[in-house]
C-alpha cells in the first residue's frame, strides 16, 4: 500500500477564470504531483487538490505568489487511511 | 453459511467481499434478482451486473452504475445499499412495485474492479482502470473519458500520465466496451445512471459541449424535482443542470454517450462529500448518503415509467 503520511488536500477558491488557469497549469509546471480532487471549474466551486508532502512548500509558494486563497481540507491523508482500514477491519471481526 | 444478513451495508468492503454478497445476493433474491456477467476487465477480473425483473421480455429498463472511478468508494457502498432497498421495496413502496412491475432495473456495482482492487492493494487514491500497452509509461485510463461521445475533446487529456487521459480511442477499454455491447444488445434502456463521488451534483448531458441537449427543460426540471426529494432526507444540498454548464466541460463522458444512444433520461451523480473528507468519506456517512440517493433515484425510475418513450 502506497504511504500518504503528510500529503495534505489543500482547499482553493479561485476568484475569477485567471485564477483557475492558474492551477491548472500546475497540473504542467508538476506533472503526475498536484492531484485534483475537485478540478478547476468555475470560479463559484472549490477546487481541492492532494499534494504530496515532498511539494508542500513550493505548491504554497506558488499559491501565495499568486493570490490564491487556500484552506487546509486534510491535514494528514494517512491519518484518515489509517481509520478508514481499521474501520474495515473491525466491521469484518464484527 | 455466509448470507447477505451478515453483511455490513454501513461499512467499505473488499472486491471479493462485494462479488462475494454478489452471489449471495442473486441466490437469496432469485426470484426477483439475478447476476449476470456483461464481460471481463483488462485485468481479466468479471464485470458482473445485478438484474432485477419481475418478468416479461425484453422489458424497457434503467441502468444504474457505481464504482467508474475506483476511489469512489461511496458510490460502491451505495449501489449495495441500494441493491437490497430494491429487492426489500419491491411489493410495499409504490414506486418500487410500479417500477418493477413494468421495467427491469440493472445494476452494474463494481464498474472498474481493476481500479477498485488496486485501491485496497496498493494505491487507495486510485481512479482509472489498470489498463497498459507496449511503450506506454504510464497506467490507465480515464474510463470516463473513453466513451465515444466527444471522444477527445476538451475536458479530457491525451497524455496516459494524466488522471484525464481518455484512452488510444472510443470505447479502447474492455470495461467501457462491456457497458456499450450491453446497452446496444439490450436496446430498450430508457434511464441511465451513472454514480461518481464527490460534490453533491446532479447534472444530465452535455459535457462535452455547452450546446443544451433538445430535452433541456425536461431533465433540468427532473434534476430539480429529484434534488429536492434528495435534500428533504438530510437537508443535504446538491446543484443540478447540465455537466458543461455546472461543473466543467468534459468529453468521452458515460452520460454524453447515453444520450446520443437514445437513452434520453441519463444523469450523473456526484455524492457527498461536502468538503471535509472528498473520497475519504467515513463509512458512518454511507447509509445517510444512500438514503437521500435513494429518493433521488425513485425520482428519476418514476418519471421514466411515467413518461414512456
């Protein structure tokens, strides 16, 4: 099982079409890094994205340098996996 | 002996354990519910669906599937859930009998059991199939792009490497290729159902234009009419329209591909999650979210048996 320990979702509310574009040259400038949870639609819907621990930094940097107003929706992706598993296991021992 | 009375219909399961229930399913149910095999995966594994008849031949019917995109695993949970709603209505809700009594209903729960393997086994965040081919670096393909329907086109990536990527070409997948030989064999499949996961929606074609279909103002006042029905379980609160026009403009769709089959009522579902868990949803969320879907989906098989084609 691949290990998610640190990726965080980040939640981000582009303002207008400029913005979107933005995050969506990501998916170029990061190839095979930033995954879309919620892909860059409209300006009226978020967009969420799972960032791998090791690009934390530079996806922020760049979210910033752009004024892209982010939340975190995840914190700790593994954490949840974790849960989720041991919520399979304990269902299957019940 | 395992029956389907053991089974956890509020917990996530395995692929053996689905195909497991499966079986049990269509032998507890036989006189309502069988399986059928539509085909096989890239990975060889069955593409198993759920037929529910009362009878009759040839019998005009509705599609519904879950599971496209294989992190989805609400979608999975749900369509189980749903599975055993029907076979538990059948005879007591009206709609359900009504429904039965005139059509058939297939469910296909387990859309990309490559995909969904691979998501216990190794990568849990996985959405494509498993597919590969001679000199390709990457693994998969968008099995939601590869429909021949705007095959393509914008709103879907040509490189392999991409979540997006639709595929060499229409129907290349053996798991979409399955549902079309399917649908085409059957001909008489008036509702299609398609169930993704997340972002509470609830859209019907085009995605992979912005031209409205010609039955616009029907399915926009269907969504909303089941939308409502799905917002009075849990106050759970969902936008409707066309996929081009309220999320994003996608080709090689299911839906698309539907529609310009003749399958004029074909919708879209995105489930729960708000945005707290996206496809991490916990299983305490799985009976509510197939509660309200529920209600939706009973909108959508009434109108179509009450308004034949």
């Amino acid at each position: 099982q691949m290990n998610f320990t640190g990726d965080q979702v980040l939640r981000v509310l582009a303002k207008n079409e400029k913005q979107l574009s933005l995050l969506r040259d990501l998916e170029g400038l990061k190839p095979q890094k930033v995954d879309f949870w919620r892909g860059p639609a409209r300006p009226s819907l978020p967009v969420d994205m799972r960032v791998p621990f090791s690009e934390l930094k530079d996806i922020k940097a760049y979210l910033e340098s752009h004024g892209l107003a982010y939340s975190i929706m995840i914190k700790d992706i593994q954490v949840l996996l974790d849960e989720e598993r041991e919520a399979m296991a304990k269902s299957r021992r019940l | 002996e395992r029956s389907t009375s053991s089974f956890s219909y509020s917990s996530y399961h395995t692929l053996e354990e689905i195909y497991t229930w499966i079986d049990n399913f269509a032998t507890e149910h036989s006189d309502i519910a069988s399986k059928i095999r539509i085909g096989y995966s890239f990975e060889n594994r069955s593409i198993l669906v759920l037929k529910f008849s009362t009878g009759g031949s040839q019998r005009p019917a509705i599609w519904i599937d879950t599971g496209i995109h294989a992190r989805e695993w609400i979608t999975h949970a749900t369509g189980i859930w749903t599975a055993r709603k029907i076979v538990n209505e059948y005879g007591k809700d009206r709609i359900v009998t009504n429904v039965l009594n005139a059509m058939d209903i297939f469910m296909e729960i387990v859309s990309n059991p490559d995909g969904f393997a691979f998501t216990h086994s190794m990568n849990r965040l996985w959405r494509k199939n498993k597919s590969s081919r001679p000199g390709i670096f990457c693994i998969g393909v968008d099995l939601n792009r590869n429909w021949k329907s705007g095959f393509g086109g914008n709103g879907s990536n040509n490189s392999p490497c991409s979540e997006t990527y639709h595929g060499p070409s229409p129907q290349s997948e053996p798991e979409v290729a399955a549902i079309v030989d399917f649908i085409t064999a059957h001909g008489n499949i008036k509702a299609l159902i398609s169930i993704h996961s997340y972002s509470q929606m609830l859209m019907y074609p085009y995605g992979h234009t912005l031209e409205p279909v010609s039955d616009q103002e029907e399915l926009y006042s269907l969504a909303k009419n089941a939308v409502q029905a799905l917002y009075e379980v849990h106050g759970m609160e969902y936008i409707f329209g066309s996929i081009s026009t309220t999320l994003y403009v996608a080709s090689g769709i299911t839906v698309d591909w539907a529609y310009d089959s003749g399958i004029k009522y074909s919708f879209s579902f995105e489930l729960r999650d708000t945005g707290r868990y996206g496809f991490l949803l916990p299983a305490a969320q799985i009976v509510p979210t197939a509660q309200e879907t529920w209600l939706a989906i009973q909108t959508i098989m009434e109108h179509t048996l009450n308004h034949p084609y």
